[in-house]
C-alpha cells in the first residue's frame, strides 16, 4: 500500500492479488463518526464526486473515493472485469480504509450496480450501513436502448453501432483512439507513471487507459444484470434512489421498476436532471447523504428521524421531484 498526501487529503494506493492497484482518495479525520465511499460510474473518475468534499467534511464525515478497476490512475489487473470484481474492489477498499465504524455509500449509474452488488455479496456489511443512496440505478442490466421517439431511435442507433465495434474491432478502435486527442474522451493513453494519482483525473479521462475490449467486456457483463432486491430490501428505509427526469442513459422508469420492488425505500425524480444528477445537483446529493444521523432501521419496523421515506423536502437545486410512485 503506497500513501500520499495534499493539503488534508490522503492518496493511497491499494495492491490487489491479481496486480491491480486502486486508486484511493480519502478526506478527513480518520476518527470521524462517519466515512461516506463515493462511488463512480462507467467512464468517469473519482473527480466526478469532487464538489461533494467540502460540504460532507463541514458535517464531520469522512470521505472515501476511489477510481474503479481500469479507471482513471486504477490499473487493470488480470482479473475478469466484471460487477462481481469491481463489489469484491470495493470491499477489499472498505476493509483497508474504513474496517469499522458506520459508514454512508453512495453510487453513481455503474457506481450504484456496484453498491448493489456489493450489498449482495457482503450481507456482514449490512449493520454497518447508516445510508445507501444509489443515483440512476437501473433495473436491471444496462440498455443500449433508453426510450421511444425519433431522438432515442438515433441514439439507440449510435450506441448499439458503437457497441457493436467495441465487440467485434476492438484492435481497430484501440488504433483510432491512440490518434485522438488527449482531451477527447475516447482517447487511448499508456498509464501513467507509477508515482503519479495523488489527484483524479479529470471525468473526461475516465478511460483513457482502458483497452477497448475491456470496454466491451465489461458494457456486456452490465448489461447481463438480474438484480436480487432481497439484500436491498434488508436494508429498509435506509435505501434512497435517486433518478433525473430527463436521463437518456439510465431512464427514471427503470429506476422506478427498482424502487417497487423495494418498499421501505425512498425514491426522487429530480426534474430536469440528466444523468450528469451528481455534477449538477451537488447540493441535492449531499443532503441526502449527511440524512444519517440516525441509527440503522431494519426493514418492517419504523423509521428513525433523519432517514424515513419521503423526509424532508427537496433541495433547492434539485427543482421539485416527484411523490415516490407505487
């Protein structure tokens, strides 16, 4: 484990058994009451929760970000890319970061499928967990195809071209992608220096050492998702989805499909929000993750105050959101 530091933020790198080294940004005071572990999605960097920082450490917490596997300055292992390795990341960075004492998680788009598998996969985690809050989490597995109307038509048009060259010319895409510009974001790049991450890169370069076939790789492995609402359920009112309105990625409808089956939840459709939800509605997601100063409610018994479904009104800068729909 290699650590750094800046300013009062802590750089570690975290070595895995299969030779990935995980990127890991961690804010605050190690004995703070409560660690929240921000959870990017496909494509990005552990930048994408930066606006989140200040105002989490203005309540006590401590704050946890990380670039996933093959992201950002995170290598790629030799293991399988897939949901189950990038859950099992994340517990190996829970154990080496925040091994005790209550913890906030939250996840974006691939970030929440992460948190859900996780939850999954390590029910010991579970009375540990003061606030799951999963941003646009689909369904089920992720879709190429996002809505009806002639504008989906042409992007369902492009993403399933795109998709469909990942899979089958992958060597050809790596070919093109090392002659692009290093501020596009398909750009190919060799990893950086070893001593290098002590801060994320920019969202924008989220991939910029991925291998095409490992984009492909791991597009396929999401979009074979059959999500078990069991564990989720066990959490209760502890779960908090969150969708935007105009979200052509992940559509507020297969996050409303999740939230029915998950009855002590709470979901918010922000209107107006995209998928970009975290970037541009900082304050919306912030509050809803500094809601946790309660202790754990099980599912089928009463919420505590702090954390029970529908609590509280909507941040300003979310506009209104929508009444949880059964």
């Amino acid at each position: 484990m290699t650590i750094g530091t800046l300013n009062n933020s802590k750089f570690v790198r975290i070595s895995l058994p299969d030779g990935a080294r995980l990127a890991v940004y961690a804010d605050g005071p190690e004995q703070a009451p409560v660690t929240a572990v921000l959870v990017h999605g496909l494509s990005v960097t552990a930048a994408l929760w930066r606006s989140h920082i200040p105002p989490l450490l203005r309540q006590g917490m401590r704050v946890v970000r990380y670039d996933q596997r093959a992201h950002g300055h995170s290598t790629r292992g030799t293991a399988a890319l897939n949901l189950d390795q990038l859950a099992d990341d994340l517990a190996h960075i829970l154990r080496t970061t925040a091994p005790r004492g209550p913890v906030v998680l939250a996840g974006h788009s691939m970030g929440a499928m992460t948190l859900m598998r996780l939850v999954a996969r390590r029910p010991e985690l579970s009375p540990r967990i003061r606030k799951l809050v999963l941003i646009s989490p689909p369904h089920a597995g992720v879709s190429t195809r996002t809505g009806t109307g002639p504008l989906n038509t042409v992007l369902t048009f492009g993403r399933d071209l795109l998709a469909s060259t990942c899979t089958h010319a992958p060597q050809l895409l790596d070919t093109v992608r090392r002659r692009l510009p290093a501020t596009i974001r398909w750009a190919l790049r060799s990893p950086a220096p070893t001593g290098s991450g002590i801060r994320p890169l920019p969202c924008r370069k989220g991939m910029h050492t991925m291998r095409t076939r490992d984009i492909a790789a791991l597009w396929h492995d999401l979009a074979d998702q059959q999500h078990d609402p069991g564990p989720l359920q066990q959490l209760g009112s502890r779960v908090h989805l969150l969708a935007g309105s105009l979200d052509t990625h992940i559509p507020p409808e297969q996050t409303r499909r999740l939230a029915a089956s998950l009855p002590h939840a709470r979901l918010e459709i922000v209107q107006g929000a995209t998928h970009a939800l975290p970037l541009r509605h900082t304050e919306l997601v912030t509050d809803r993750l500094t809601r946790c100063t309660a202790r754990p409610t099980p599912a089928g018994r009463s919420a505590a105050p702090g954390i029970a479904a529908d609590s509280g009104p909507p941040a300003a800068s979310a506009g209104p959101a929508a009444a949880r729909s059964r």
